[in-house]
C-alpha cells in the first residue's frame, strides 16, 4: 500500500468516526432534552439553550473531523 492509499483509509475513518460521534452525541442530548421537558415544562426555554450549545459543540468534531479527512485525502491545502 501507498502512502496516498493509507491516506484516503484514514480520512475515510476520520470522517467516519466523526459522523457516528456527533450523531450519538446529539442523540443523546436529545434524549435528555425531552426528558428534562417532560418532567418540568417550566424549564423548557432554559434547558433549549443549553441544548443547543451542546449540539453546537457535537458538530464542531464533525466538521473537526471532516476537516481532517480533507487534509488526508489531499483535496485541501
């Protein structure tokens, strides 16, 4: 195997690992969210920002990730 073919598994497993990441973490906060919301309505505002700071956050490694994959694969600088 070439470098250049060790490169493109690695951008393959790079952005692989990163989608399934961020999909559970999202996932999971979800799951959360719904039900924090179930159990106190009151709080449903609030704990929406919060929400949505930690999703923030789950799809920066994604496209962390990505921006990895491209480097490897040598379509970017």
């Amino acid at each position: 195997m070439a470098v250049s073919e060790l490169a493109q598994l690695g951008a393959g497993i790079a952005i692989g690992f990163g989608a399934v990441g961020a999909g559970l973490g999202i996932g999971i906060a979800t799951k959360g969210l719904m039900e924090a919301m179930s159990r106190q309505p009151e709080i449903a505002t609030k704990a929406l920002v919060f929400f949505l700071i930690g999703a923030a956050m789950a799809e920066a490694c994604a496209i962390y990730a990505l921006i990895i994959a491209l480097k490897l694969s040598g379509m970017m600088g």
